[in-house]
C-alpha cells in the first residue's frame, strides 16, 4: 500500500500548475515538478516561510491554516529574462498530510501575460493622452489670444490661424493612425486572399508620393524586373505599407537625395522557408542610431522624436507596417548605420 504522502505527490503531479502542499507543521510535505522548478528542487520538508519569503504569500497561508477559508495572494518572481507575476490559491484539505490533521494546497498561476497586456494598455492610453494633450493645448492657447490681445490684430489672426489648422490636421493624422491601427490588429489573424501585381502597387506609391519627392527634391527609382509579379495579399493594406516607407524616406532622406526601390523575387527565401518577393526601401539620409533599431516598430517609439513630430509623425506608422506585414506572414527587416541612410526591407511569401 502505498503511503499517504506518495498518493499524494502523485496527485500534485497531475495537476498542471506549479503546487504544493504545506501542513499543520508548516512544513513543506510534498510539491510537484513545476513547483521545484519555481521555488527550487530542495523544498519539501522545509518551512514554507523559508521558501517562499513574501509577507502576501506568508499571509495568505498561516490564515487559511488557521481558519480554513480560501486565500489568495500575488507572488512576484523572475525566470532569468523577465519579471514573473503569480496569483497565488491557497485552499484547506482537511485529513491530509504527515499527522492526518489537514493541509493548506498552494498553487501558482503565472499571469505575466495578463500584467503585461495591462501595462500595454496602461502605456498606450497614456502614450495617446500626452499626443493629444500638446496640439490641445497649443490650440485652446491660439483661442484665448485671438480672443483677447490678438481680437484686432489681422497678422497675427491669420498667423496664428495657420498654427491651429496645423495643429488640428495633426490630431486628425493621429485619430486616423489610430483607427488604421485597430483595423489592422482585428484583421491580423485573417490571411488575405486576393492575387496582387506588387510592381504595379509600388508604381503607384511612387506616382502618389511624387509631389512630396520633388518638394524635398528627392529623386526616386523603382529597381525591378519587367511585368507583373504576383503575390497573395491585400492590395489595400500593402499600398499603405509602402506609402508609410516611402513616405519615411522621404521625409528622414537627405535634401536632394535618393529614395530607392529594389524588388527581387526568390524561389526560396531563407527567412521564410518559402518562394518570397523582398522589396527593399533605402534613403541616403542620417541614418539611425543601431540602438533604436529594436524598438522602431513599437507604438509611439520615435528614434528622434523631436524631429518626427516636426515632420507631422505620430510614432504609429511603423507598427501599422509590422501589423500588416504580419498578417501576410511576412517579415520586416531594418538596417542602418549613423550617416550611411537607412534600409527597410519588406519579406512576404508568393
């Protein structure tokens, strides 16, 4: 017959959390494998306070060993790459452990990823607050002056008239990325369908965004092989995809530069295991600090954020870019170095 603590550690075994079980001695009796790979191989017999160290958790189980009732708690711990979040169950067994006088079952449910959707959430709303709040404030400050001292002031009226249609059309280029962004996260799970010609799609980015090049004089080539080439994708969503790039280049590219496009077709493309077209965007501008690199498709993450808000960015072009490039199973690609022009290269599976 086996003895009651081996019936018992089979059972936690069985159950696919990290758990324990402390009894009325307070001693750790018996743990399963994900328990001893949280809180370490040599737990059981111990005292539990010597294990687990944290008041809420220490709390939690001395009173449910006093009174029986459920508890919980939070325990926070890392697994060598980040910050680790646990809620903690602590319920009474009655009629288990070493003297047959009950005992407390500990589990530990990891809920990092529910924490770390809510800083999202939390930095996202706030990321959108301090946005909005600048061109806000810039224009109820342009309302109260042409209110009062500027009331007769006919240069200054239309000075500063010209700062708030500015400041405006900048909030609405925000509220605009916002809502691209929530339609192209929702549709990200959905593989587009469609046949799309993406040498005719970068021929017509490039026809759009002329008049942006020559204001900038910026000349701008298309390097790909003659004809149609044919992809699965979403013809609406890619064009946005290049417009944003091109666009970028335009932008961060020096003044009487070049913006080029290289198109090539692979049969079989290492990133992707797959037949791919890469089409590659690269200007001859600054460049960008390596550091950034990592960080550039996060929302709101600006490598220079004064110079971008000159420019009219809202920090949300290139997780537009990556969202959509995910849906199409692609990859994205950067490289740059300071002042030799930057590259971003778009991956995406025939």
């Amino acid at each position: 017959m086996s003895h009651p603590v081996d019936l018992i550690r089979a059972a936690l075994d069985a159950i696919p959390l990290p758990t324990l079980l402390v009894d009325r001695t307070e001693r750790i009796v018996a743990s399963n494998a994900d328990a001893q790979t949280l809180l370490g191989a040599q737990i059981e017999n111990r005292h539990f306070a010597t294990i687990l160290r944290q008041p809420p958790i220490l709390d939690a189980i001395e009173g449910c060993l006093r009174d029986g009732l459920p508890k919980t708690a939070q325990y926070l711990s890392n697994d060598g790459a980040q910050d680790t979040t646990f809620t903690v169950s602590c319920r009474f067994v009655p009629g288990v452990g070493v003297r047959e006088a009950g005992g407390v079952l500990v589990s530990f449910q990891d809920i990092t990823h529910v924490e770390q959707a809510g800083q999202m959430r939390r930095d996202f709303v706030a990321n959108v607050s301090h946005e909005l709040r600048t061109p806000l404030t810039a224009l109820m400050g342009f309302i109260e002056t042409l209110r009062g001292p500027a009331k007769d002031d006919a240069p200054a009226r239309a000075r500063f008239l010209d700062i708030m249609e500015g400041e405006a059309a900048r909030m609405n280029r925000l509220v605009g990325d916002l809502l691209s962004l929530s339609r192209v996260e929702e549709d990200e799970r959905v593989r587009p369908k469609d046949q799309v010609d993406i040498v005719a799609q970068l021929n017509s980015t490039l026809h759009s965004l002329r008049p942006l090049a020559d204001e900038a004089g910026i000349s701008m080539t298309l390097d790909a092989a003659p004809g149609p080439l044919m992809i699965t994708g979403d013809g609406d969503q890619l064009r946005q995809v290049f417009t944003n790039l091109v666009e970028n280049a335009i932008k961060y590219g020096n003044r009487g530069g070049e913006v080029r496009l290289i198109v090539t077709d692979h049969d079989r493309d290492g990133a992707l295991r797959a037949p791919s077209v890469r089409v590659q965007v690269a200007d001859d501008g600054p460049g960008i600090d390596p550091v950034h690199l990592p960080r550039l498709t996060e929302r709101f993450y600006r490598a220079d954020s004064h110079r971008s808000r000159e420019l009219g960015g809202t920090g949300l072009g290139l997780a537009i870019v990556k969202h959509i490039v995910n849906r199409h199973r692609g990859r994205l690609r950067v490289s740059s170095d300071v002042g030799q022009g930057a590259s971003f290269t778009v991956i995406l599976p025939k």
